[in-house]
C-alpha cells in the first residue's frame, strides 16, 4: 500500500472517504488504557467536580464572548485543574483519582464554555431586536440546543473519530489526551501495560508531564501578564498607507493560539492565514481603492463613508458579510462531499437501533448510548421545542424541520471542522450566521416577515448555534476519550448531565450581567428621543403577562427607588424618533423610560452620573442585523455571494474551502499566531525527516515520531497556560476593575512595550522568544529527545 501523507491529506475526498479501518495507522493504534482493561472511571466524585468546574468556566466564558465575542476551549484547563485536585487530595490521604476519572472530569466540564458561546452570540440579539431577554427563554435555548447537539453526534462517533484517525488532528483533544497520559496515576499505568499497552515505561510519561507543566506555567505566566499587567501590546498590528491604503497585517500575543497551530500543523494553519491575508491585503485594501472617493456611506454601513473607515470598521462592515457566505458555502460542500463517509458512521448507529448488526457485544472502547436512546431523545427533545410558547415556535412544523436540518449539518460541519483546526479557532457563529441567512430566506418566501418572527427565527439560529458548539466540543472530548481508552458511553453520559447542569444556571448569570449595566433612560427632555405626545401603539402590542394581560413593572435594580410606579412595557423595533428597545410607558401610552441594557446598550451612565459597565456582543449584535437585514430586505446579499464564490473557486482548484473560510471570516490576527506555530511544526518535521533519514521509516512512522515530540508537549502546556489565564482574567475583571483599570493607566504612560511609537515592534519580542523556545524543545536541543516506541523499534 503507498505511504499516505497524514499532516497533508490528499486534497480528493475519495481517499479520506475511502479511509478504513484496515489502514495501518488504526490497525496499529493502542489507546493508553486496553479496551480488556478495567478502571474506575464513572464515579460520582468525577461527575461533581466535571459539573461544578463546567459551570465556572462557562461563566467566565461567558464575559468573555459578551465583551469580546470569542470564547476560550476549556477542556485542558479543567483537565489540569481535575489533576491537581485529585494529587492534592492522595497527598492528603485519599485515593488518586486514574486517568479515565481525569478524562470523564475534563468531559462534563468542557460543556459550559461551549453553552456560554451559544447563549452569548444569539440571546443578547433579541433585546437588540427591542424585545425582552425573558430567563425561561434563554434557558430552554440552552438546554435543547446543548442536548440536541450530543445526541445528534454521538452517532458520528465512528466515522470522525475512529475512522478519521490520522485524517482529523482535533488539537485540542489531542493535548488534552497529552495532558492527561503525563499525569497517569501508577494504577493507570499498570493497566496500560495489559496486552501490551501503549507506553514502555512511567518515567516517559512523568518526564512529558514536566515538559507540559513548564508548558503551562510559561503560557500561564505570559498571558496573565500581559492581561493583567499590560506588559506588552496584545494585538501589534501594521497599517499600511498609501498606495497601499487599508491593508494591514497584526498578530495576537497568545501563547495558545501558537501551540494551537504547532499541534494541527502547517497545512490547515496555512490555509487559515490565506483567508486572513485575502481578507485583511487584497479584499479591504480593495474596498479602501474602490470606495474611497464615494462622497456617501455604502451600505450596509450607514455611518461613514469608505474613505473614513478604519481598517476594523470595512472588516465589520463587509468583510464579515463575505466570510459568513464563505463559511456557510464550504460548510454545505463539505457536507455534500463527506456523505458517504458519515453513512458509513450512521450504519453501525442504525444497526444498534435495529438491534443486529452486531455478533458480539463491542468493546467497551467503541460502545455508545443506545441509538434507540438518542432517536427518542431527539424525537422528545423537537416535542419540547414545538412545545414552548417562549420559543415562539408553538405546534411550527416548518421551525422544527429547519433545526433537525441546520442543526445536524451544522453539527456534522463542526464536528468536522473541529478536527481540522481546534474548536478555539472553529467560526461556529458563522454556521450560526448561515442558520440565520438560510430561515429567514424561507421564513420571508413563506410571508413570514412581522416582527414576532425575528424572536422565531433567532429561537431557531440559537439552538442550532449551541448545538453546532457543543457538537464540536464533544467530538474533542471523544477524541481525547479515544486515545486515553475511555468509555464512549460514559463520556456521553457526563457531557449530557453537565450541559444541563451548565444551562440551568448560565441563563440567570446572562440575566445578572444584562440587570447590572441596565439604565432606566427618562424621555422627556432628552435630545436623542423626538416623540409626539404618544407613542401611537396599539396597547394589544403591549408584553403580555401569564394570563394574556399588559404587563406591568417598576423600575428595577439601583434606580428601583427613583421611581415607584408601575409602567405597562412596549417594544420598539423601528428606530422612528428614537431608539429600538424596550420602553416603559404611562396608561396615555406616552413613553417615560427607556430600558437600556446592560449587554449592547448605549448609555453607560445613570441619570445620577454613576457609570455601569456595559457589554457590547458583537457577535449577537451581527445577528440582530441579519435578522432584520433579510426580513425587512436589506440583507447585501451581493456580499454574501462573494463569500460563496469564494469557496467555490477554492474546491475547483482542489483546496479543501473550509479551514480557507475560517481564516477569511476570523481577524488576521487571529489567524497569524496559529500559522506561525503550523510554520514552526514545519521547521521542526523537516528536521525529523533529516534526522531518520537512514532508518527507511513510513510517513506514518514520521508521524507518530513527530506527534510524541517534546515540542507537541509543550504546546499543549502553551494552550492550558494561555486558557486559564484568560479565563482567570476574565474572572478578575469585575472585582478588580479599578486596579486594573491603574495597571493599564501605568502601562500607558510608562511602557513603552504596550504605548508609543515603538510599541508593535516591541511587543512582537517576547512573543519570538516563545517561538524559539517551541521551535528549541521540538528540535530536542534544550530536552533529551523521549524514547518512544518507534525509536526504540529503530534502535
């Protein structure tokens, strides 16, 4: 059989379509612990502690998506914490914990971040809409876009994971199965020695540990101090001038992102810089070309004419709109050209529902809940949604099939794309932007336009956009299962109870942050409102209570005192003489305050002067403006079909579109530390090659040399740094706003590293220091090369 480059697949889908398992990278796969081999591995203490650190962990991913609309993975973060809890706690005279407990801890507790991005990128939109952000709302979108997502990939489990092995990197779980090998207890390395295990000897495993933990504390230590203590530019960037106006080039100071591109390698991180640099040097300085002598706005953007946009304001503007069709236009191919595949992942679900099939019970490495389980949770999951008055989708046969049908193409498509480039860099709001573009198309040719329908169709994009995420995340998480030697069943199970767990109580902390930075607005005598004397509603437009009657409330929070009568609430979707959003009006039906939101409002200050702090969501600020975009016509569509075309012209020239797609959506610099850390994955195997030149071994064999190399270590040590330093920052941000508020005022005037001239150069210095250690520790020159099983066939 011919040697097959597995870090750059054939670009033809009929060789990976054709990947079976009798290829020899999956004959010859062993995870850590023996399919024969029995371990605690679902127990109650697991189970908690995978819950409990889900729930933080979506919290602070949750800030983080409303302030920055981006979301960090927390798979490894909650691994290493499970670790040290469970070392911690030996040290005090209870059992260690073994590696398939550690694993069932990181897959109950990896839901909540993907729960939060969800929630984050499409609830805020409907009060943006100028409708009301009601808890059971949010909360039923949570939980049956998280289940749904699970049940709809368990039966892909097969063809992704198992068949795709070799094929589908999944970074993220990749470093997290590193992560949790180096920290196996001695009874989890005992086990592995059953039939022939996959490791020799602990020594290896405790020296890899080493290498990850000194991995972590760099990639710790670097992002929190650049966070916290503003100690270099996050983003150095060059904006370039004439006659090049409008191009740019920028990388992001993040640890993570570099060993995120050092683990899925040079070929999809290339890829991902492609789509940035046609987006950020051909594509905007095109637009600057183009448009800056137009004397008006072109729309979509309303505001400033082209030649007064910022590079950042043409990428939000229209850039966003091309990749989003870019995006959704790959995601489709892909799914067309991978439906041979995933049958053939479907079949041996199909055949556990049919109860044949199967001989012999399976291995406990490849059993998964009952097909007969997941169709009927599906079935009663659809029920539910049809169901719940909240979700606007009542008895609606048409918003049903739509979520079955985006849901599990966008499910299917992430689970995928998850593979490829990691779920950190995995553009889900973009299928969520799809989801949007595709319902509301249908919703408008089936005259489905009134205003009740906006809440319809983002009902709709945000279970699909929590499914897709969390889809994604559970194929990391069974990725990482599969190498260690977990149970899929089990893993399934935990991840199921702690997505409930996580969107039980992250719908209130979005209600509490949203109630926090609210400001009561009064009307009268405020230059932004030009209202008549009435609003000239309807009182039938008015909010309903439970009983069918106009609502009523007083003013809530800090301002409750201020005021203590009661208001009937109107919600204005138009901005005619003044703001959309939600007023409070008198029983004349004259408006007396406008309830501005904590999460895309525009006042951060209360009448009294005090100042809120406020969220700006920009990902669910881009959904409001489809929504309205398409139902009220004003969608340019013109741009969408540039993104489309794009990914067509890519598969016609046998470019796989999709990794293509990220990188035109996501900022440049996003993208740029990624292929510098696939650049450096690139130095490092050229090496390798040179270095085995005369052991005539496979690329397969090459491979596996390089996946066990110290540099995959301690970029998987990068990644936990750099994660858990956000997320601790992100934890830090509110209690110690004021201090750090001071931190950067310091940093401002006196670091010449974060302000000044010299800054962008400055701050790219530290960031090279990281690159060349990674590119040292891969070359082995700083750390004795581990002996693993192929060196020692070798020697």
């Amino acid at each position: 059989m011919p040697s097959i480059d597995l870090r750059n697949p054939p670009n033809e889908m009929p060789d990976i379509v054709g990947f079976r398992p009798e290829n020899a990278l999956l004959v010859n796969f062993r995870p850590l612990i023996p399919a024969s081999a029995q371990l605690r591995e679902f127990t109650a203490i697991p189970i908690i502690l995978g819950t409990l650190l889900g729930i933080v962990f979506g919290a602070s991913s949750l800030y983080l998506v409303l302030k920055v609309g981006l979301t960090v993975s927390a798979s490894i973060p909650v691994a290493v914490l499970a670790i040290t809890f469970f070392r911690v706690a030996s040290r005090l005279g209870f059992g260690d914990s073994t590696v398939l407990e550690n694993n069932i801890v990181q897959t109950a507790g990896s839901a909540g971040e993907s729960i939060a991005f969800g929630l984050g990128v499409t609830m805020p939109a409907i009060m943006i809409l100028g409708f009301d952000l009601e808890i059971t709302r949010v909360m039923l979108v949570a939980i049956l876009g998280g289940l749904l997502g699970i049940l709809m990939m368990i039966p892909l489990r097969r063809a992704l994971i198992v068949h795709q092995h070799g094929f589908l990197k999944y970074p993220e779980g990749t470093a997290c199965a590193e992560v949790l090998k180096a920290a196996a207890s001695k009874e989890s390395l005992q086990a592995a020695h059953t039939e022939g295990g996959a490791l020799a000897n602990g020594d290896e495993m405790v020296r890899g540990g080493k290498v990850i933990i000194a991995g972590c504390i760099i990639g710790f230590a670097y992002y929190g101090l650049l966070e916290i203590f503003k100690l270099m530019k996050e983003v150095p960037e060059k904006i370039f001038g004439k006659p090049f106006e409008g191009g740019s080039i920028s990388i992001e100071n993040n640890p993570a992102l570099l060993g995120v591109g050092y683990i899925i390698g040079p070929r999809i991180a290339g890829l991902m810089m492609g789509g940035g640099v046609l987006s950020y040097l051909v594509l905007i300085p095109a637009i600057k070309y183009f448009g800056s002598a137009l004397g008006t706005p072109l729309p979509p953007e309303t505001g400033h004419t082209i030649a007064e946009m910022t590079v950042s304001q043409v990428q939000h503007a229209y850039i966003l709109y091309i990749g989003a069709g870019c995006v959704a236009a790959a995601g489709i191919i892909s799914l067309i050209r991978s439906l041979p595949l995933i049958w053939h992942g479907l079949k041996g679900g199909l055949a556990d529902l049919r109860g044949v099939g199967r001989a012999a019970a399976p291995a406990r490495t490849d059993q998964d809940i009952s097909m007969k389980w997941v169709v009927g949770g599906i079935i009663l999951l659809l029920i539910l949604i049809m169901l719940a008055p909240q979700l606007n989708l009542r008895f609606n046969l048409l918003g049903a099939f739509l979520i079955v049908a985006f849901g599990f193409l966008f499910t299917t498509v992430s689970s995928r794309l998850t593979g490829e480039v990691g779920s950190s860099s995995t553009p889900n709001s973009g299928m969520t932007v799809a989801t949007l573009l595709l319902t509301c198309l249908i919703f408008l040719l089936v005259g489905w336009a009134a205003p009740p329908y906006f809440v319809t169709a983002l009902s709709i994009g945000g279970i699909v956009c929590v499914a897709s995420s969390n889809g994604g995340t559970t194929s990391q998480d069974l990725k990482t299962g599969f190498l260690v030697g977990s149970t899929p069943r089990y893993q399934q199970i935990a991840i199921l109870m702690g997505t409930l767990a996580s969107a039980l109580v992250l719908g209130p902390v979005l209600m509490k942050l949203n109630d926090s930075g609210t400001v009561y607005v009064p009307v009268a005598g405020n230059k932004d409102f030009t209202f008549a004397s009435t609003l000239h509603a309807d009182p039938a437009d008015y909010e309903k209570d439970a009983s069918g009657k106009p609502k009523r409330e007083r003013l809530s929070g800090v301002q409750a005192g201020s005021d203590t009568s009661e208001y009937f609430v109107y919600h204005k979707t138009n901005t005619e003489n003044g703001p959309a959003g939600r007023y409070l009006v008198n029983d004349d039906g004259t408006p007396v305050y406008l309830a501005d939101p904590g999460i895309n409002g525009v006042y951060d200050k209360r009448p009294d002067g005090s100042s809120v702090q406020k969220f700006t969501a920009p990902k669910a600020t881009l959904m409001s403006y489809i929504i309205k975009g398409i139902l009220s016509g004003q969608l340019p569509w013109g741009l969408v079909l540039l993104g489309v075309f794009i990914a067509i012209v890519l598969e016609l020239c046998g470019i796989s579109a999709l990794a293509f797609a990220v990188g035109v959506y996501l900022p440049i610099s996003t993208s740029a530390p990624v292929f510098v850390g696939g650049m450096i994955r690139l130095l490092v195997d050229k090496y390798t090659r040179r270095k085995h030149a005369g052991a005539q071994l496979t690329t397969e064999q090459l491979v596996a040399e390089g996946d066990k190399s110290n540099g995959v270590l301690l970029s998987s040590g990068y990644i936990a740094g750099g994660t858990l330093a956000g997320v601790v920052f992100a934890f830090m941000n509110i209690p110690l706003k004021d201090k750090l508020d001071a931190f950067e005022k310091w940093a401002t005037a006196h670091n010449p590293f974060f302000e000044g001239p010299w800054a962008d150069v400055l701050s790219i210095i530290p960031f090279a220091f990281l690159c060349l250690l990674l590119y040292l520790v891969g070359r082995d020159l700083l750390l004795g090369a581990p002996r693993s099983k192929t060196s020692r066939l070798i020697d």
